[in-house]
C-alpha cells in the first residue's frame, strides 16, 4: 500500500497573504475589510485541511495494528470469590 494520497495544497500567495493579515491582526492593525479577507482565508485552509483528513483516512488501513502482530491465548483458572 502507498503512502501517499491526494494531497491539496493552499496556494502559496494566500498562505502568505493570510499570514500577513495574520500577524496584522496579532498587532491590532488590521482594517475590517482584512479582517474579512482573513476569515474567508481561515475558512478555505480549514475546508482544505478537513478534505486532506477525509482522503488520508480514505486510504489508511483499517487494522494496522494487526499488521505483523502474533495472536496470543490466555488460559485462566477461575477460582470462587471469597467473602
């Protein structure tokens, strides 16, 4: 199985406009109409970031924990409970 999966990336002018705006804010500076700009940023890199989740569980195997694991039985011996 590959590693890889289909991988959206945020342009790189808006990463960096939107940490400008950022740091713009982070200082108090920024003007409502940036403001505006850097929610729409904030939501369109949040909606990238959930498509990337969804396609890296698409792909991802559903029991790797058993991959290379070893079954192992346990044997007990139940005794009566004392009061």
């Amino acid at each position: 199985m590959s590693n890889s999966f289909p991988t959206q990336l945020f342009e790189a002018e808006k990463q960096q406009l939107m940490d400008r705006l950022l740091e713009e804010n982070r200082n108090g500076i920024i003007s409502p109409a940036d403001l505006q700009v850097l929610q729409g940023l904030v939501e369109e890199a949040e909606k990238l970031m959930m498509e990337n989740a969804k396609n890296l569980a698409a792909t991802a195997d559903p029991q790797p924990a058993t991959i290379g694991a070893t079954p192992v039985t346990i044997w007990i011996k139940p005794t009566a409970a004392s009061k």
